[in-house]
C-alpha cells in the first residue's frame, strides 16, 4: 500500500490560530522550522512516526498564492526575434 501524502490547513473564521497537519516532507520541515525561530507562536502538537507533523499557527501566517516560473532562456531566444 502507498503512503498517502495529506496536508490540511484548517481555521474557524475569527479565530486567530490555524491547525495544520502535513505529511509532505517540505511543509513538515518548514513549520518545524518556524517553531524553533518563533517558540511563542507556532506549536507543535505531533510528530508522527511517518514524519507528518500536527500544528498550531498563526493565521496571519497562512498564504495562499500563484507562482509563476519564468524560463529565461525562452524569453532571451524570443527578444532576439
């Protein structure tokens, strides 16, 4: 059987704390990393044996965004045109 790799943000309106579990290694890593800088504000609850992690973050902490990759090499042929 696979691992199933889950990550949930999750906040009731007005609070002012989010709940977060990952499973994926890079946000796992991320958020235990943002608990040794801010001890006081992010929390971890879990550490699971299967490296997901259970915590507790700011909201102002959670984004939500779109990155786009430029390929340079692309946009250098096309302005040589």
């Amino acid at each position: 059987m696979s691992r199933v790799i889950e990550n949930v943000i999750e906040w009731i309106d007005g609070d002012k704390y989010a709940t977060c579990t990952f499973s994926s290694g890079k946000f796992a890593n991320n958020v235990l990393k943002l608990a040794e800088k801010y001890p006081d504000d992010v929390k971890i609850l879990a550490k699971n044996r299967d490296k997901s992690v259970l915590a507790k973050v700011p909201l102002n902490a959670v984004h939500v965004s779109i990155y786009k990759r430029k390929n340079n090499n692309i946009e250098a042929i096309n302005n040589k045109e």
